[in-house]
C-alpha cells in the first residue's frame, strides 16, 4: 500500500513539473516578444477606442453624416446641421481633424471640412449599415426626406439608394461589370460603354477602382471606388441628377428619367421605385 502510494506521488509530481515546466515555456515566449510589437498592439486599441469614441458622439456622429454627401461644409453649417452651437461645434471639428477623420482647408475667413479618405468614408457607411440592423424593428414615421434619400443620396462620392443600386444592376445584366463580395471589375465592353457615356475613368490616384458597397437601405449592392464617383459626376454633369440643398439626397430630373431609360434601360413605376427591364439572376444581393 506504501509504495503505491509513492508510486502515484511521484506520478503526480512528474506531471505538476511537466505543467510548471509548460507553464514557464509560455511565460517565457510572451516575455520574448519584441516590444516593438506589443507596444503596436496597444497603440492599435488606443486608436480603435479613439475613433470610436469621437464618433460615438450624437453631435459628432451628424456632423460627419452631413460630410457624407461629399461636399465641403463650415463649421457654421455643421453647427447648423447638429443643433449645437458655433463653439462646440469648432470643438468637436478639431478633434475630427487632430484624429484624420476630416481635413480642413482655410479660404478667407472660412473654414471647410470634408471627410479626410475614401477609407472613412467607407467606415462610416459600414457604420450606418449596422445601425440599420433593428431585432426587433422599431416602427418609426418616415419623413419626405428619409424617402428622398432612399431613392437617391450621394454616398461620400458615388450613388447609393434606388437609383444607385438599379444602375449597379443594369450594368451587371448588361455585363458591364462584374461584381463578387470581394470586389469587382469593368468588362472591355463596360470599358467601351462607360467610356462613351462620358465617364472618364482614367486614375488619377492609387484609390480603388471598382468595388461593391453594400447599401445600407438597399440591403444591396451599389458601385464604389473610383468607377462609382466618375458614375455619379457624370449624371451630376448631365444635369440627369440634382442635389438637394442641405441634404445627401438627389433630386431626379425629368432627363434623368428619360436618359436612365434609354442608356441604362431602368424605368420609373408608378410609386416612383427605379425597375430594370433587364435582370441577371446571378446578381448578388445582401
């Protein structure tokens, strides 16, 4: 009985070593790390919290939705824009500027702001299409300017809502372009068609070229990158689309409606919905 007793002693002496002995191997391996790497992982999280947190601000948060109609805004505007005052608002712009989440550009006595990148933009659209995520839905009144921006806004720099998706559409099923979840890609017969629509889509920079955003209203795809924007300055060009003062929203005129049907075949129903008369049933949706 003594010695097997000892026996199992030793036994489980041998496995707590072995544990200790592992133990130690992994203290040591996480004592090895280069600094150099931990202190980037923790200024990583310090700027994701950051970031977080100045967007996570009600007034913030507008200011920089207004910013997402891609246009150039002052701080009066914005203040305007998110009922706060002209300091607070000045306030809250300089922290967006110290963070790179805008840029300003000084012009006489005034200041402009705009979204820093094409990045953040992407971030803060991928925000609202979170937010519009509702388990349980919430039954709220929708106002002629939420409508407004369904069927057409201006996405940073390139079309979303209805019209922009239909036209998405219209250039898949046309096989203009195509599109997966990871990107997407001009076909040499969209080159020729996109070219002689008037939409110039030389680079100019190293941004990206052609890639699906996911609509947050739409649920759907519509075309970003530097094909969506040179989409959308040309119908703007054409006078095809308008915006709409003091709102993301674009206002479709009556060439827009007539120009939409014959180069892009997407017709107008009667509740104002755009319809494609093509369809392709490999189109992706979300």
């Amino acid at each position: 009985m003594r010695s097997s007793c000892y026996s199992a002693f030793l036994l489980r002496g041998s496995q707590l070593s072995r544990a200790n002995s592992s133990a130690h191997t992994e203290l040591f391996s996480i004592d090895m790390l280069p600094l150099s790497a931990i202190g980037l992982r923790m200024v990583a999280a310090a700027n994701l919290v950051e970031v977080a947190a100045l967007v996570g601000d009600t007034a913030r948060a507008t200011m920089l939705n207004a910013l997402m109609g891609g246009q150039s805004l002052t701080a009066t505007e914005l203040a305007y824009c998110a009922n706060v005052s002209r300091s607070t608002a000045s306030g809250h712009l300089s922290k967006l500027v110290a963070a790179r989440l805008l840029t300003v550009t000084h012009k006489r006595r005034f200041s402009y702001y705009r979204i820093a990148s094409p990045l953040v933009a992407t971030m803060l659209e991928s925000l609202k299409v979170v937010a519009a995520i509702e388990v349980p839905p919430r039954r709220q009144p929708r106002s002629a300017n939420d409508d407004a921006l369904r069927f057409a806004r201006s996405c940073y720099d390139h079309l979303a809502g209805q019209v922009g998706v239909a036209v998405t559409d219209a250039l898949v099923a046309m096989g203009h372009i195509v599109l997966t979840d990871e990107g997407g890609e001009v076909t040499s017969s969209g080159g020729r068609f996109l070219s002689t629509f008037g939409a110039d889509l030389t680079p100019r920079s190293r941004r990206i070229f052609c890639q699906p955003c996911l609509d947050w209203s739409e649920r759907r795809y519509h075309l970003k990158g530097l094909v969506g924007a040179r989409i959308l300055d040309r119908l703007l060009e054409l006078g095809w689309l308008k915006r709409v003062s003091d709102s993301r929203a674009l206002r479709l005129t009556s060439s827009g409606r007539a120009g939409l049907s014959e180069i892009f075949q997407i017709e107008i129903n009667n509740k104002g919905v755009p319809t494609g008369r093509l369809c392709d049933p490999r189109r992706l949706t979300a």
